[in-house]
C-alpha cells in the first residue's frame, strides 16, 4: 500500500470506503470505536458523538463514514498517518463473521474492491518507482563517466606540463634521459596504457644489471616494450639493433622506440626490414608534442603507428602528418 494512496483519498477510493466501513462495524458506535482504534483525533468524531448521544437516528453510519473521512482529506498532511491506517484496517480486514449476516456478501466484495485499487496503484506505483530508479542509474552512471573524463583530463594535463618541462631544463643528458622515462610513462598512465614503468632485470649469476627496459605499454591486448632517447645526433643502427634483441627474447613481445632526435636511414631500414620477425614503431617527441598540442587521442595515434609498420612496413609513419 503506497503512501501517495492514502495521502488524499482519490473519489474512487473514498466512494468505497465510505460504502465498505459501515458493513463492518454493526453499530454506530463500533463505527466511532474504529476510526478511534485507527488514531482518527477526537476532535473529528465528537460532534458525531454528540449526536449519537442526544438522538440515535439523527445520523446513519454511512453519513458519518463521510464525515470523518472528508476530514481527514481535508487536513492532509496533518492526518496522513491516520488515513493510512484506516486504508490499513480495510484492506487487512478478515472477521467477516462480525458483520451483519446480510451484510457479510457486500462486505467482501467492497473490500476485494478497495485491494483491487490499492493493488493497481501499488502496480503503478512500483513501475514508477523502477523507471525512477532506472533513471537514477543513468544519471549516477553518466556522472560516474563524466567524473571519470574530468578526471583523465587533470592527469593529462599535468603529465603533460611535466612533459613540456623537460625542454626548458638543461641537466646532463643522464639525467634529462631519466626525466624523460618518466615524463613519458606518467603520459602513458594518463592515457590509461601503461602496464609498466622503467624497470631493470638483474642477472641470476652474479652479472649485475643485464637489461633496462624504460617501460611497458598495452595496446590493442598487445604489450609494447618502450625504449626512450634523447639524443642530439639520430638515433643509428645500434640503438634500434639492441631494442629489436631485447624483444627477440620475448615471445608477442612488440616495440616502441622513441626519440628527441629524428632516425637515420640505416637505423630505419633495420626496423623495417626486421618487421617480419618482430613489429616495432619509431616515434619522435615531435610527433608527441604534435599528438598534445592538436589534443588528439595519444592511444590511437600510437595504434595507427602500429598498424602502418605491419601492414605498410612503415614503421615511421605519422598519423597526422597528412592533416
């Protein structure tokens, strides 16, 4: 039985309460007792019990029926509580016995009516309620999503001002190298594509530092193993050569080579013509300043690169150089 039902008794429903309380309450009195049980305040039934009291027939229990129940319609939020629970009593009423034989019949019908209507409007009601619910949902999901983008803004935003930092400082090439790692790999975690950062692997005899790896991108369901340079001159054929045994020695294992500098011809001739054992794409921080400044998606230009190596065997392609 929902609230709204009994905050003001529609006509449809007080027509039938008006007819069904006065079946279940034999006398005049037994009417007075049960909006009494039901908290009805005494204020509303004490001029019906006056008249009871002075002349027995000047008021049937139809007529009184109405009486309280207009009332309490009228007070509305004041007597909400005490029009459910007359709602309540209705609905729940099961001692048909008490009733005038006569009127035992109608009794029930009148009540089997008043939980039809209370029924329907609960039907309704639970259908609103879940298209609200619904609704609700939507709105706290966009919200959690519009949350979730504001959020990869900021951290874009400040990855990036950490990445344009490093070409304002002038440290030892070592340290600007490391700073470098890092600009990239906090850019990549924005994008939401890092799986590792820099990390060294350490030689189970005794060897000390066998290999460093700047880091470790998904792309695609596929891991990327990202070798970062800041050269001044190109970047040649030994550097790309390392990075290509480093992913040999990993099975799927792909590769992205990124470099402040641009590449020589041999050094891209050895990744082109190694494409058919392990696909790699060369990258420039020229193109990455390019990719932030026209605030275009960093994952699929990365993913474009990746696919013009295997599929063009150009693995210096740039997605936007035609734009």
């Amino acid at each position: 039985m929902q609230d709204d039902l009994a905050y003001h008794f529609p006509a449809e429903l007080f027509n039938l309460l008006v007819d069904a309380i006065p079946l279940l309450n034999r006398s005049k009195r037994d009417v007075i007792t049960f909006f009494r049980g039901a908290g009805v305040p005494s204020d509303i039934t004490e001029a019906l019990t006056a008249r009871l009291r002075e002349d027995r027939n000047s008021v049937n229990k139809y007529e009184m029926v109405r009486v309280v129940l207009d009332r309490l319609n009228s007070r509305r939020e004041a007597t909400l509580r005490e029009r459910r629970e007359v709602l309540r009593r209705v609905v729940e009423f099961t001692s048909f016995d008490a009733c005038w034989p006569t009127d035992q019949l109608s009794a029930r019908g009148l009540v089997a009516s008043i939980r039809e209507v209370v029924n329907q409007k609960d039907a309704f009601t639970r259908m609103a309620n879940e298209r609200d619910q619904e609704r609700q949902a939507r709105l706290a999901q966009a919200e959690a999503i519009a949350k979730e983008r504001r959020d990869r803004v900021a951290r874009i935003e400040a990855a990036k001002s950490e990445f344009y930092g490093l070409f304002g400082s002038q440290p030892s090439p070592q340290a600007r190298g490391k700073k470098l790692e890092a600009a990239l790999n906090n850019l990549f975690a924005a994008y939401c594509i890092l799986v590792r950062q820099a990390f060294h692997l350490v030689g189970q005899e005794g060897e000390g530092i066998v290999e460093q790896i700047d880091g470790v991108i998904e792309l695609q369901g596929h891991l990327h193993y990202v070798e970062m340079k800041w050269y001044a001159e190109p970047i040649g054929t030994s550097d790309i050569s390392q990075h290509l045994v480093r992913l040999m020695g990993r099975a799927e294992a792909r590769g992205l080579f990124i470099s402040a500098s641009n590449y020589t011809e041999p050094a891209v001739s050895t990744t082109r013509s190694f494409l058919q054992h392990k696909l790699m794409a060369l990258m420039t921080l020229e193109e990455l300043v390019r990719v932030l400044e026209e605030q275009a998606d960093l994952t699929d230009f990365l993913v474009k690169k990746m696919h013009a190596a295997q599929i063009h065997k150009n693995p210096l392609f740039n997605p936007l150089a035609r734009q």
